[in-house]
C-alpha cells in the first residue's frame, strides 16, 4: 500500500519530485559544509531546477 501512494503521489505532483543527481549533489554539499541545509531545502522548494546554480554548484 506505502508503495503504491508513493508512486500515486509522484505521478501526479512530478515536478516536486527532485532527480536523485541534484538531491545527490545537494546532499554532498551539506555535508561537507559548503551549503547549510536550510538553504538547500530553500533552493529546493523555491525551484529545484535551478538549486544548484543558485548556491553556486553547477
């Protein structure tokens, strides 16, 4: 049932769905300490096609 709202949820909201690539490169950048996490959840939910440009990691 979990498996099955969560495809039900993203075929339906697909543009909030964030491609592992760019949550992969965000999640190195928080950890590492090049970003803090509130800004990459701010850059993710104000547009995440353009996350990495704006916090300087493309």
């Amino acid at each position: 049932m979990a498996s099955t709202v969560s495809r039900d949820w993203g075929a339906r909201f697909p543009s909030l769905l964030v491609p592992r690539g760019v949550a992969s490169k965000l999640h190195t950048a928080v950890c590492s300490g090049k970003v803090t996490l509130a800004a990459a959840q701010q850059a993710i939910v104000s547009d995440w096609t353009t996350a990495l440009t704006r916090l300087g990691l493309s």
